[in-house]
C-alpha cells in the first residue's frame, strides 16, 4: 500500500472515530442543549491547541454481544492542550457513544492522562457526561473507577483537579469528583449515588433526578459542587476564569498579573459603609469588592452556606484566597456548613500557595440544638484546624465583631495569622456587651434598687473596655488600628510583606483532619 493510501486509510478511520455515535445521537446531544465530548474540549482549550491522544482506543468485552459493538474513541476524548497559553490535561466522556458508559478501556485511557498530568505538574480537567459503569463488562469496570479514585487522591495537593458535570453522573462514578478540587455542573447536569427508582423501590420516596441530583440541589443544599451554568459555554469559560488565579501545581505561584488600579487607592466611602448600630447588617461583598483589584473578585460555592464568603481575588495583581464572614446571612455566624466551605478552601489555597485574606465580623458560633447534634464542635474544628496548619501569608482585617471561639476561627494571630488589622470598629471580646454583662454583673443587676439602670451603666462600662480593638492591640493580638480608608493600601502592603514568607511544617505522616 502506498503512502497516499496509507494516509487515506488512516483519515478514514480517524473520521470515523470523530463521528462518534453518529449523526443522529449527536443531533439528539445538541436538541437537548448539551454540545458533543470534542465540541467542549475546543471551547475550554486555546484556538487549535487541543492535541487528542489515544483515540484508536478499543475495548476487548466478547460478552453480552460486545465482541460485534464498535464504540468510537471508547467513549472518552482525552489529550492536552494550553488554557490561557498554560498546559493543561483533560478528558471529556462522549454520552454519544455507547452512552459514555466507563469501561476498562476507557478508564485507563482517563487514567492515562491524569497520569501524564501528574507527570507534567500541570491541571486536569475532566468533563462527565456518562451512563455510568459498562454493565457487560462487570468487574474490569469497577476496576476503572478504582483506579481513577486512586489517582485523584495522588495527584490531590499537587495540581489542581477539575470536574464539569455536563450530563448524567450517577452511582460509583460520583467519587471522582467528589475528591477533586473543584465541580461544576451546568442545568442538563445531575449527581447522585442511587436513582429516583431506587430511592422509590427502597424508601417509597418519590422524586426526579433534577430535584434529587441537579445543580441546584448541589450547590444550594448539599454543597457538593462549587458552581452552576446555565449552558456548555458558561460553565467552560468559567473553569477558563478559575484556572486563571491558580498556579498549575504545587511548587508554582500563582501568575502576578500587571494592575492597572494604583495599589495606594484611598477609599473614602469605607469609612460610611457599616451601618450605625451593630446590630444592623450589611453586605461583606460591598467591602471586599472595593478592597480588592477592580472586577477581580471571583466567589466560590457562592449558594452554599452563604453565611460566609470565599473566592479569589487579586491585590495589585497577586492573586489571594478570600475567606469573610457575610452579616446579612445569619448575622455571618458560623456554623456546620460554613466550617466544611471555609476549611476546604484554606487547606486548597493553602496547597497551593495562594495567601489568605480573611474579613472578620463574627458574632460566634451559631447556636441551637440541631447545630450540636449536627456536630458543630467536629466541624467548627476543621477551620482551626485548617488555618493552624497553612503556612502561606494570612492576613486578617477585623471589622466588627470578633467574639469568642469564632474569633480565633477567623484566623486570630493565635492560629498563626500574620498581620492583623483592625477598624476603630472592632470589637475583640468574648461575647457582645449585652450577654457579658448579663453574666459578670448577675448579682450587682440583681440587687440594684433600679436593676434596668444598673442593667445599661454595666453594658456601657464593658462597651468601654472591650467593645474596641484596643485592649487587644495592647496585647499584640491586633498589629494596627486603621482608618478604614488606608484598608486597601495597607493590606497590599502586609501581603508584600509577607509574600517571600517561608516556613516547614514539622515531619510527620500527615496530621489527623477533625471529621
């Protein structure tokens, strides 16, 4: 056969793998909004930059009539490509051929690139769209999932993992990204381990996957994924915008990105954005947006627990993990799923090399009966925990209130924070004047001729002494009282500071995470 035979030999087999499930279950993809496996890859990857390996891939099942079934690519595109000019893996499931069902070819050729990803030091981006497990092909396909849960808990820490749910995503296969940094899913997405049948055949409950597994079951009541689209392209220029603040492993910064924004910006407005009384609310979202790069903020998990604030952010170009208390929420006390957010994002940026700015104003952990049973004390531990243990720059800014345990979740410096700002507002104490006084004047209120007056002179001399961030500056738990005008300046300033900051942990295994 001569080259020119060859090569037509070779495009044809290659158009027939392109042609995937063929036209018509690829004009069923689009109908139901959804665009095919490569499609997306060309969207999420630079212009012409994808490269696809392994697409000659076959399977070897002979069962259940298998031997005469040709799946295309296994149903799986899987290659490399540059997001932003940087390199990065990914693998996309084909819901076109064979339904995307995994299979033992299929997953080591998913195995195959995060391999290749770990080797490389660069991030994997894995888009799901499946059946689910091969059924003809029983234990080989178990098999798979195990070995790519395998690899996302080796590769965990070192680069980052991303999973954009764009389909079906049901039973064993929810794991894997489960156990990456990051899930996206978009509106034709669901999750879950068992179906609406099976719920309905064991417990009688009667539900639809949308409501049992959608997107917005996850990121509004379970907080399994990190954020919601409406389509293909929304969620994929979304994964573009989040790689853009992370390095591409763990021995790498993050990109410092030129600022256009004059990094001693005075903000008058800062000094009338809290309310009056503290016992008002306001958006946290307000200040940080002014604080931080023009436009940079990027929110994380914004639905979930929405009592506290997490995402990215550029200072004068730097990228920075926010982590904040939100007041308008449950007066932006913490509780069980606020500890779980807050946490998981300290020990990513953490991993990563990405400073921590945290924005305090906490009244405490929330209380309540459910909150204790729910294990509040396991879970509020996992943010001290998570702030103990990084040793990247932490700078914290203190607003308002800063009460009691929830103060030293909050990045204290005894949790080894190392700037700590405050506003003349700020309030470090062990709990509100109100409750204090409450507790150590009880007896003196009690026996007053008029316990009301006494009541009130008792709050006023604790508000005196404590309600202010200055016992606590007197002590060097608070390094500056600031006018809220310099916030920015003076934040930009701590983290260049701080940024060539170095320090080892001590030797060990790993420590034990509170579960």
């Amino acid at each position: 056969m001569t080259m020119e035979k060859k090569i037509a030999d070779m495009n044809n087999r290659l158009e027939t793998i392109y042609c995937a499930g063929g036209e018509r279950k690829i004009s069923k993809q689009h109908s139901s909004g959804k665009k095919t496996a490569r499609e997306r890859l060309n969207m999420l990857f630079d212009e012409a930059s994808f490269q696809e390996i392994d697409a000659y891939v076959k399977h070897h099942c002979t069962n259940f009539g298998m031997n005469s079934i040709d799946i295309p690519g296994e149903g799986v595109v899987t290659g490399y490509g540059k997001i932003a000019g940087r390199g990065t893996f990914a693998y996309s499931q084909d819901f076109t051929a064979q339904g995307g069902t995994l299979g033992e070819m299929h997953a080591k050729k998913i195995c195959k690139v995060m391999d290749m990803a770990l080797d490389m030091k660069v991030p994997i981006v894995g888009i799901c769209d499946s059946g689910g497990a091969r059924i003809q092909e029983g234990v080989f396909s178990l098999s798979g999932y195990g070995q790519i849960f395998f690899r996302n808990t080796k590769a965990s820490g070192i680069i980052p993992q991303i999973s954009a749910i764009m389909g079906p995503c049901a039973g064993g296969a929810v794991y894997s990204p489960a156990l990456t940094d990051f899930i996206f899913m978009t509106k034709a997405a669901y999750m879950f381990i068992t179906g609406p049948q099976v719920i309905k055949a064991t417990t009688g409950e009667d539900i639809d996957p949308g409501d049992l597994g959608g997107p917005a079951t996850h990121n509004h009541t379970s907080g399994v994924a990190h954020f919601m689209s409406d389509s293909d392209e929304q969620c994929l220029e979304q994964i573009r915008q989040l790689l853009s603040y992370l390095p591409s492993n763990n021995a790498e910064r993050p990109i410092c990105i030129p600022c256009s924004e004059p990094s001693n910006h005075i903000d008058e407005s800062l000094q009338n954005v809290l309310p009056s009384s503290p016992i008002k609310t306001y958006n946290m979202l307000d200040i940080i947006k002014r604080v931080v790069d023009e436009d940079s903020f990027f929110e994380v998990q914004k639905y979930y627990a929405p009592n506290i604030i997490i995402g990215y952010a550029r200072l004068n170009g730097r990228t920075v993990g926010i982590v904040a208390n939100q007041p308008k929420i449950l007066a932006g006390c913490l509780d069980i799923n606020a500890s779980d957010k807050a946490s998981k994002f300290i020990r990513f940026c953490d991993a990563f090399n990405i400073p921590l700015i945290t924005f305090v104003d906490v009244p405490g952990f929330l209380p309540g009966v459910s909150q204790e049973y729910g294990g509040i004390i396991r879970h509020g531990a996992k943010m001290l925990y998570a702030y103990s243990e990084a040793v990247v720059p932490k700078i914290t800014l203190i607003l308002r209130k800063a009460y009691g345990g929830a103060y030293q979740a909050m990045c204290s410096r005894d949790l080894g924070a190392d700037h700590v700002i405050a506003w003349p507002t700020a309030e470090v104490a062990v709990m509100g004047a109100e409750g204090a006084a409450n507790i150590i004047f009880k007896e003196l209120i009690e026996k007053a001729d008029n316990s009301q007056e006494m009541r009130k002179k008792k709050i006023e001399e604790y508000k005196e002494k404590f309600s202010n961030p200055y016992m606590a500056a007197a002590e060097g738990f608070v390094d500056r009282v600031i006018d809220p005008k310099y916030t920015r300046i003076q934040i930009i300033q701590a983290l260049e500071m701080c940024i060539t900051k170095e320090c080892r942990p001590p030797s060990r295994k790993h420590g034990i995470f509170p579960t």
